[in-house]
C-alpha cells in the first residue's frame, strides 16, 4: 500500500513538472530569437547613421519574398548559421547555431511596408523576423521588430497574440 502510495506521489509530481520544463526550454529557445532582434535593431541604426537607410538584408516589401536566412527552417535542432554578404555587412553574426530563420526587409520613403507591420512609407524603415519551430510540431513562433515601434511582437496565440 504504501508503495502504492509512493508511485502515485512521483505520478503526480512527474505530471506537473515535464510541462514545466519544456515551458523552460521553449522559453530558452526563444531567447535566442529576442537576442538576435535586439541585435539586428541596434546594427540597423548604426547602418542607417552610417550610410542613410537602413539594409535591406532579405530583400524589400513583404515577407513572402524575403530570403530567410539559413535558407531552411532550422526546428528543434539548431543548425549552422550561413556565411552571408549582407548579413555580414550589417555586422549580424551569431555566435554559434541557430534554431530560428531570419529576415529583414528594409526600404525608403514611398516604397510598401510588410503588410500588418503598421510602419509608415514616409520614412525609411525596416522590418526584422525570427521564424522556428520550438518542437517539431509544424507550428512556427513568429518574432518581429520594426523601426519605428519599440515593442517585440509575437504569434503566440496561448499568449494572447501578436503583442
């Protein structure tokens, strides 16, 4: 009985403590995603002090023809991040592997934002995405930046949505 007692213990405690702990490690995968952000904000307006504009790393206008970088989604394993010009010319390396893709789509005054971004076409902007698949489910986490916003937005409908 008291064995009994003893497996029905450890069950419960099992059960709240697994969903608890990926809850940590999605939330340390993430991290990644929100450095890299902060990264590519703080070296487009270096850029943009430095040459007028902001890069246009991944192309310009929507996210449906910017060229994510690596070219594959990385999922739950991390991969080696690319070797890359423009990414390079805005000083954007990871320091190791990376389980997100990333993008940013830059243009000037006049030129069409990302659809949903808010940003306004009288002035240059940009606009910065992480894109992964925390556990290989086939449901991607969307992180975004934009130039003119100093929040962090983000897909997480559990999480009330873009925010």
């Amino acid at each position: 009985m008291e064995l009994m007692i003893g497996v029905v213990i450890v069950g419960v405690l099992a059960a709240l403590a697994i969903p608890s702990f990926k809850g940590y490690v999605y939330r340390g995968r993430v991290s990644e995603a929100v450095t890299m952000l902060n990264e590519i904000k703080s070296r487009q307006e270096s850029y943009r002090s430095k040459y007028g504009q902001y890069a246009a790393v991944s192309g310009t206008g929507n996210w449906s023809g910017a060229a994510y970088t690596p070219s594959t989604l990385p999922g739950a394993n991390a991969v080696a991040w690319p070797t890359n010009a423009n990414w390079e010319a805005l000083g954007i390396s990871p320091p190791g592997a990376v389980r997100f893709q990333y993008a940013t789509v830059a243009g000037g005054p006049g030129s069409t934002p990302p659809a949903g971004s808010n940003l306004r076409n009288d002035d240059f902007w940009y606009a910065a995405q992480a894109v992964g698949d925390l556990n290989d489910d086939g449901v991607t986490f969307i992180l975004e930046v934009y130039s003119q916003s100093p929040r962090m937005y983000n897909s997480a409908s559990a999480e009330g949505g873009w925010k």
